[in-house]
C-alpha cells in the first residue's frame, strides 16, 4: 500500500493558515492528516487520487486503479436481482445521525453514491428502454404547480403531443444564461414527487395566501422523511457474496426535489459532441414569450432535447439526521476538467480560485460547452454579456442583432471524489451500451461535519456543482448545493427546508 501522503506545511502557500488553527505540534499533525485525506490522497498516495478519464488503467499509476467488483445488492435498492431496477432508495441504513465523517476513510462515501445511482436509475425506468416514460414524467412541474409562475406563452400548452415536455425556463438561479456550441440555448425544468406535492398542497403552500398564512400559525416547514420499513431494518441479502450491504427498500419514500437541464439536439443529426455518446433525448415544445423572442412575436417550438443535467435531491430519516441528500448528474460529454481544478474537499484556503477555472491544455472540441475559444490556461466560465433573444429557426440564441450567439467555453472546476469516481466506473460498467451509461455522478452531498468554518453547513464533500446548472458560479466560495439551499426561504421569509421552490418568482 503506498504511503499516506501529508501535505508540507513548512512550504504550503497557506501555512499561516495551518499555523492559526493548529496551536501545537500534534494539532498540526492532526489538521495534516485530516488535510491530506479531504484533499483526495486518503490512502492512496499523492498521484491522481481520481482517474479522471473514468477508466481503468492499470499501468499508469492513476490512484485508485479500479479493480473492485461490486455485489450485486450495490445496484437494487431491494437487494435483489443483479442491475439496476425501478425500486427507489428510501433511505441509507447503514449511517444514522450521530454519524461523523472520517476524512481518511476511502469508502465513506459509497453508501452515499450508491443511494445517488440507485435513486438514478429508479427515476429512469425501464433503463433498458429510453424511450418510454420514465417514473419521473409524472411528476408535476413547479410551473403546473404554482399559478404565479405559469407559460410564458400559455398557447404552447394546447394540442401537446402526448410524452411532449413542455419548457419554458433558460435562466440559471445565478442569473445567466448557458448556450451551446451549436448555438442554442440550455432549458431548466424543476418536477417534485408526489410526496413532495402532497405536503405542500395538504399545507396550502402552492398559493401566497397559504403560505404567508402557514408562517403566521408559528409551524415550521419540514418535509416528509424516507425511512425503511423497520422489519428490514439490519437485514442483508442471502447471497454471501452481498452481506453487509442492507437494503434501502423498500420502506416509506421521503420527499424528492428535481431540477433537469436539457439542450436542443441540433434537427440535422450533428452533435458538437461526438466523443462522449448519445444523451437521453425527449421531445419537447418550448413557449417563447414575444419579449424574448428576436421579432417580437410569441413562439412555440417543437424540438429535441437530451438531458445535460440533474440535481436529484431526497430527504432521508438517517444519514444526515433531518437534512437532504444531494445528488448532481451530468452527461460526460459536457465539458472537461479544469487546468487547476481543486479536490471537491478543499478547505485549506479561502481563496480557491484566485484566477478563475482555467481552461486545460489540451481538450480538444468535442464538447457540448466548450469549444476551447478561450485558450489553453485562460480563465474559462465566462458569462455572456448583453441581450440574448430566441430566434425561430436553429441555432436559436440570437444576439439583438440577429447575429448567431456564440457559447462560452465553459470547464468542469472540481475533480471528482475518489470513491464516486470509483463507483461511476462501476456503474456505467454495469450499464454497459445503454443511453445511462454516458452519465456520471459528480458528487452526493450529505451533513456528516458539525459545520461552521471551514466546513460550511458540514456539508460533504464541501464543494459540489453542475456544469450545466452552475456554470458559472463554480469558481465562488459558495459553490455548494446544501450550503446554498441552507439559506431558502418562502416568499414571506419563512425558512423553507432546504427549498427555494417556495419562493416562485417567475
């Protein structure tokens, strides 16, 4: 096994800092060795503490090289059959809420990342047939749910084709807009469960006046939990080659928060993609206001959509006490890694990215974002500035001109966890050609710190953000999804459990 490797205090650019929180010899020693495993070299040495290319290669000293096999109960929530199925995960048995995060332990995570690809793959049935309505299709969107956030152009509603998605929303929560190198704009769309629904309407929720009356009745906003049934609670499959690993169904489902971003599949075939795979593509129609649109007049436009990302967040009993787990996915092929991207634990400085993510050396221009117009070590993820107007014809983002808006070179600004890199490989191995393959899990979010500096809400990992939902904001000291949502209100400033969707501005 390779020496646990410590970071150099005496010669790190951040030695004051180590220097003000440590006091003493041990604690310094203490702080390097929690350091050294939150940085991603744990046990495993100092070299890549991911394989960035999710990819075994045995020969090329990439740490950790990816030989474990994984039981078959790792894939069903249930513990049964061999792959991935349509039970979801209720919650994760093996952790309860006294659970502290160990910053040295390599396989803390997976429990965690197994529940992120269980509740994936769940969400995505039948997995062996894309084409089908997926479980998460009838879930209802924030914009059916609440009345003052309708369609822009409510006309694009009538005569939907049946298995249509309906999309509206192309601004991202930091404000800015995401285009592709084909030209075309990036659509959100936010769905929740029908536990989700269900709390929020048997509470008057979905309306101003149910709201502002709710935070009056002195009563806080605490949506559902998902626990196992408590007869199966401990119990492990029967094969002895999957003991230890619990089942996390079946049980009562907690409620569940999806945020989706899909891009316009260019209507001749040609991807701007072609190294990473197809997507997951559905038809949609998208409902252009006539203030957005580049002659001034309303639209309706009937395209193809593959998906590019997913936040998929699920409130547990355990794991994290009463706190939300989150999930990120994103297609492979979205964009590459940064030139100085940063473990996603890095709390040793304040400052983490004094020059911005950077654009890598050699990525090549088989990316849906990122077409390496900014040059290699130039800082990347830069927003678009000046008015952006849909056209309707393809590439549909306009300048006011009329002129073809050209898509930022965008960068992926953190590595991925080891254990997650590991359980991606794992994962898409197991779905060998089909379309989930192409997906990766950027990261699980769970409360296993007791928090306050460094450690943000005890959010881990520390840092977790989406390509193709943050995009720009992934350089920023609060480039984190629980940290972020820890501050969400309602409308009435009501603190709104980890939800921003009880504020629907439009």
């Amino acid at each position: 096994m390779p020496k646990i490797a410590m970071p150099d205090i005496a010669s790190h650019p951040d030695k004051r800092k180590f220097a003000s929180k440590s006091g003493s010899g041990i604690r310094a020693l203490v702080l390097a060795c929690a350091t050294a495993g939150m940085l991603g070299f744990g046990l495993f040495g100092p070299a890549l503490a991911q394989n960035a290319n999710l990819s075994v290669k045995p020969d090329s000293g990439d740490i950790p090289i990816f030989t474990e096999k994984y039981a078959d109960a790792e894939f069903c929530a249930d513990g049964t059959g061999n792959g991935p199925c349509a039970v979801a995960p209720v919650d994760v048995p093996e952790f309860d809420a006294s659970f502290v995060y160990r910053f040295l332990a390599y396989h803390a995570q997976r429990p965690f990342d197994r529940f992120s690809w269980q509740a994936f793959t769940s969400l995505m049935a039948p997995v062996d047939d894309p084409s089908q309505p997926a479980i998460w299709e009838s879930f209802p969107t924030r914009r059916t749910l609440f009345s003052e956030v309708g369609y822009p152009n409510s006309a694009c509603a009538k005569d939907l084709p049946s298995g249509h998605l309906l999309l509206a929303s192309y601004v991202q929560s930091s404000g800015d807009i995401l285009i592709d190198q084909a030209g075309n704009f990036v659509l959100y769309e936010t769905r929740i469960n029908p536990v989700a629904e269900t709390y929020i309407r048997e509470n008057d929720l979905q309306s101003p006046v149910g709201r502002k009356a709710f935070a009056a009745s002195g009563q806080d906003i605490s949506f559902p939990t998902g626990h196992v049934f408590e007869e199966i609670v401990g119990k492990v499959p029967s094969n002895d080659t999957d003991v230890g690993i619990p089942p996390s169904a079946p049980g009562v489902m907690g409620a569940q928060l999806l945020k989706f971003a899909w891009r316009i599949l260019p209507s001749d075939g040609a991807s701007v993609n072609t190294t990473s795979g197809a997507y997951y593509a559905r038809p949609a129609r998208i409902a252009v206001a006539g203030t957005d649109s580049l002659d001034g007049k309303p639209a309706c436009l009937d395209v193809t959509v593959g998906l590019v990302g997913l936040h998929l967040v699920q409130r547990v009993a355990s794991g994290n006490g009463d706190r939300w787990i989150w999930a990120s996915f994103e297609h492979v092929g979205n964009v590459p890694l940064a030139k100085n991207a940063r473990r996603p634990n890095s709390i040793i400085t304040d400052n983490l990215f004094p020059d911005g993510c950077l654009a890598p050396d050699d990525a090549g221009d088989q990316f849906a974002f990122y077409g390496g117009k900014v040059g290699a070590g130039q800082e990347a993820n830069q927003s678009i500035s000046g008015p952006l107007k849909w056209a309707r014809e393809e590439p549909y983002a306009r300048l006011a001109s009329g002129e073809v808006a050209s898509g930022p070179d965008i960068v992926r600004c953190w590595r991925l966890f080891s254990g997650t890199a590991e359980s991606n490989f794992i994962w898409q191995s197991k779905l060998g050609n089909s379309v989930w393959a192409n997906y990766l899990l950027l990261g699980t979010q769970w409360i296993g710190n007791p928090g306050n500096a460094p450690f943000g809400v005890g959010e881990v990992p520390r840092y977790l953000t989406n390509s193709a939902l943050e995009s720009f904001m992934q350089h920023q000291t609060d480039a984190s999804c629980l940290s972020c949502h820890d501050r969400a209100t309602t409308d009435t400033g009501q603190r709104s459990n980890f939800t921003f969707l009880l504020d629907p501005l439009p």
